[in-house]
C-alpha cells in the first residue's frame, strides 16, 4: 500500500461474495510491482478447488505473507513471483516462467489462534493471516525471470507504523481478482484475471464496515485486525496524486476525528448510507470448487507451524 508520503505500507485485499474474489473498478498495472506474488495448488494436492489462487508479498527471500483463509486447507502449494500473469495450477508446466521459477512451499504458519471454519464469517476472518516458506531462497537477480517472466522479484519491507492506517489514508490494492462481477455458485468459469490489477482505495472509519456486517458478530474482528475501505483513492499505482477523494465517509460528510485531520465537510451523524456495490457479507468462499485431477509429481512434504500473534 502506498500512502501519499514516502513509506510504503503493504496490504493485499482480497474482497469476498458469495462467490469468487474480485477487486473493484480494478485496471492492469503499468509499472512492475517485484515483491508481489500469488500462491496455486498443485494438481496433486487433495483439494481439487478450481480457479484457486492467494495473493501474497515477498517479505524475505524464503518467506512470503499471505492469508490465513487462503492456505489452511491446501496441502501442496506453489509460488509464482516475478510475473504479473496469472497461470492456472493446471498450466504451469506450460508457462514457460512458471515452468522455470516456481517455487513448492515447504512450511505455512498461521496465528496460534485461527480456526479456519467458512461458514462463519467471524471465524475465518479472525487473525486472517499467514507467512509461507518456499523450499529454497527466491534469487531476486536470477536472469531466469528478466528472461522468461516480467521483471525481477523483490522483498518489500514491512511498516509497522500505525498511523499509515489511520481513515483517510491512501492505498493502492493489488491481486488477480474480477474487476467487476462475482462468480454465481455452480459456475465453473475462470474469472481471475490475465494479469494484475490494482485499485487505489481511501482507508474508511471503521464503523462503516461495521454497519455492513452488522448481524455477523465482526466488531471484534473489525476493530482488532482488518482496514475498512470502500472508496476509490487519491493515488495511482505509482503512488502519485490522480485527483482528490470526498471525505473518508461516503454520504459526503466527516467525523470529528477527520476535521482534526484536515478534512472540510459538513459534520457526520450515524445514519450514513452505504454505496450501492457494496454487498452481503460472504460466509464462503466458492473459488473452492471441486476440479480435475491431472498427473503431477510433488516430492516436497509441507510441514505446518504456529504462530504467536501478540
């Protein structure tokens, strides 16, 4: 994630329905964005889920960050890094950069904490995150990727100052998901996108996410390890200015703690409406479709840890 300054905080987004993931108003990238990846199953993997794909951030040359909801189930996974193309689990010996620089993941770690349980919303999305360990070292100067990907993967450090969180923020999202629609369930179409896209998005007050999942007991989870936003931002994906957002609330007015930061507007009460996309909160996730089955041979065992997440 971008901000309007020059610190660089990271976030992946990936917005559910009760279908398939999609990240709206979403355009492809222009400029090569090196630390962001995406996870696939290998066809040998017990799940069969069609179209499946996570996205996720190099943090180091072994390690990647992802979702916790993304990797719990899925014993045999691959990373792709370095290609902003997306390549379906079943295509990836034709590809000629999959084929040459994917990497199996060896060990996945998720909070000490997550239970992963999709028909409830509040409890998948609890402490929603997780780091993977590919089997060797991702060498960010490897000719293989200039040559048969699109650019040369790197690391991106991770900001941990809180106020590049704060509503009002600038962000830019990133991931392979449809810019527009949902998969309907029993449609096995391919929604995800040829290649990345991203959308600027302005960080929200938390209480307009909690007006959209009220009756889904989410305050906690709300409150404690997710960023609400439902507005387009100010920034490209360059991190420049592209225009100017209205206050962070969507009826157009602002809250007490916007005016101290700035914000101009009329004075928010709390009967603000939501936009019209915004949609029923998801309680699964139908990219876990059943697939095919085609012959693969994955050597590596995936060992599984837990973390501590004060």
């Amino acid at each position: 994630m971008f901000s309007m300054y020059s610190h660089v905080f990271f976030i992946l987004m990936l917005k559910l329905s009760n279908c398939q993931r999609k990240i709206i108003n979403g355009k492809e990238i222009g400029v090569d964005k090196p630390y962001v990846g995406y996870l696939v199953k290998a066809q040998v993997s017990p799940q069969k889920y069609d179209a499946w794909i996570c996205g996720g951030a190099i943090v180091s040359p072994m390690y990647i960050i992802t979702s916790a909801a993304c990797i719990e189930d899925v014993q045999h996974l691959y990373a792709v890094v370095g290609y902003k193309k997306y390549v379906h689990s079943a295509n990836l010996n034709d590809d000629k950069c999959t084929k040459n620089t994917k990497k199996k993941i060896v060990l996945t770690c998720v909070p000490k904490a997550y239970e992963l349980d999709y028909t409830k919303v509040s409890v998948w999305s609890y402490i929603d995150i997780a780091v993977v360990k590919t089997e060797s070292a991702i060498q960010f100067n490897d000719e293989k990727y200039t040559k048969f990907c699109s650019y040369s993967p790197a690391a991106i450090p991770v900001n941990y100052e809180s106020r590049y969180q704060d509503p009002g923020t600038d962000a830019v999202v990133y991931g392979w998901g449809h810019k527009e629609i949902y998969r309907k369930p029993h449609d096995a179409e391919d929604y995800n996108q040829k290649t990345l896209q991203y959308a600027p998005q302005l960080l929200q007050e938390k209480s307009v996410c909690k007006k959209v999942y009220k009756g889904y007991n989410m305050d906690l989870v709300i409150d404690k390890y997710m960023l609400c936003t439902m507005e387009g931002g100010n920034v490209d994906e360059k991190g420049d200015l592209i225009g100017k957002s209205k206050p962070v609330l969507v009826d157009g007015c602002v809250t007490k703690r916007q005016r101290l930061m700035g914000a101009g507007g009329i004075s928010c009460e709390e009967n603000e409406e939501m936009p019209e996309y915004i949609q029923d909160p998801i309680i699964f996730d139908a990219t876990r479709r059943n697939g095919s089955q085609t012959n693969e041979t994955y050597t590596s065992t995936r060992r599984h840890g837990i973390c501590q997440v004060q």
